[in-house]
C-alpha cells in the first residue's frame, strides 16, 4: 500500500483514513514517529492504560497520587525508548 500526504505550511499532515484504520487512532490521540535505520515508522502512543495491571501488588501502602507518578514517569520512559 502506497498513500501519499501533503504537508501543510505549518508543517502538518493528515494521515489518510486507511492508516488511521490500521493504526487504531482517531482525533486527540498521539502517535509517535521512530526513526529506524533509513525509515520513519508511525504508532500510536503508549497510553496509561495500555499498562493496567504493571505495578499491581507493587508498593503497599503507597498512595494513589504516587503510584501514579511512577506509572507516569515508567510510560514516559517506555515512550522515550520506543516502547521497548
């Protein structure tokens, strides 16, 4: 599949429908451009919820303000790193 975009004067694009279908976004979601080698490769964002569950049974006692902010600070590395 070949589909081409125009970039706007405000450096923007519009991702053609079939790419958003295939990438399950729509508007408001973020998506992240990975430079791979000679290539640019698009995927959606790692959301908070993509991981429930990760620090369940982790740091009794701790409060729901904190375990959010190393929930936060974690994706936020992921993200970085490329969701690796």
């Amino acid at each position: 599949m070949i589909l081409t975009s125009k970039i706007t004067s405000k450096g923007q694009i519009t991702l053609p429908k079939e790419v958003r279908k295939l990438l399950n976004v729509q508007e408001g979601n973020v998506i992240v451009f990975e430079k791979e080698n000679d290539k640019i490769v698009i995927k959606p964002a790692k959301t908070l919820r993509d991981f429930k569950g990760l620090l369940k049974g982790t740091n009794k006692g701790e409060n729901f303000v904190e375990i959010r902010k190393k929930a936060k600070k974690y994706v936020g590395k992921r993200v970085i790193q490329g969701g690796r």
